[in-house]
C-alpha cells in the first residue's frame, strides 16, 4: 500500500483490497486487529482523505460505533429477549432515559431562566429547549 501511494495511484479500490487482506492477517496474528486500519490509513493519499473521511460518517457513526461498543459492554442478552423488558430495573433505566432526563434539563433550566440566573438564547423557545433534553447525552450530529 506504501508503494502504491509512492507511485501516485489514487484509486482508494486499490488501497482497499490489500488493506482487507491486512487486517486479515493481523487479525490472525494475534496483533489488534485495529493496527491494520492505522497502517491502512497511513496509505491512502492526502487527497482522497476528506472524501473518505466524509463517505464513512454515517457507516462508522451509526452501524460501526455502536455495534463496537455493544460488543465490549460484556452484556449478556436472555435467550427469551422479551423477558428483560419485564424487569423493574429496565423500567427504571427507561423511564430515566425517555422522561427523567428531559424533565430534569428542562425544568432546571426553566427555573434558572425564571430565577434570573441564565436567559434563553436568542430566538430559542422553550419548545426547543425541550427538543434539546430529549436528545441530551445521544451521539446525533
């Protein structure tokens, strides 16, 4: 991949393939299999790197992240998947997540806002201060 780059060749295909077959082989090795994306990204030319970087956001911030970081809570799923939905300790977390939080932004907001102790932005509404607590702590762009 380094002499690719040497030679100029800035289709990112071509860095791709060997690049898979890297990981592979580190993988195999017993090494972390994230030096090979490291050695990968060491490759790819400067001017393909924006492109790149702007072509892998969602995949990475949505689908790669997330299952990365679910696979190294060390949860153990039931095999009845259902029955952890029944459990008072998942009704807790969810109406902490879904109403608690929310409530708690907004309103100590709302109360720093009538105490004199903050103001709202220009031009926001409290509709929006709301929107904010909904989504306070989630990793949305």
């Amino acid at each position: 991949m380094a002499i690719l780059n040497l030679l100029k060749v800035q289709r990112l295909i071509f860095y791709f393939v060997p690049g898979i077959v890297l990981w592979y082989c580190i993988f195999n090795s017993g090494i972390h299999a994230t030096i090979a994306g490291v050695l990968l990204a060491f490759c790819i030319p400067l001017t393909k790197i924006d492109r790149l970087e702007h072509a892998l956001h969602d995949p990475v911030n949505f689908i790669i992240m997330p299952l990365f970081a679910l696979a190294n809570t060390a949860i153990v799923f039931p095999a009845d998947l259902g029955s952890a939905f029944s459990h008072t300790v998942s009704y807790g977390i969810i109406a902490g997540l879904v109403l608690g939080k929310p409530l708690g932004i907004f309103g100590m907001s709302f109360l720093a806002v009538k105490l004199r102790i903050a103001s709202l932005p220009d031009q926001t509404s409290w509709k929006q201060l709301w929107g904010v607590g909904m989504i306070a702590g989630s990793d949305l762009p």
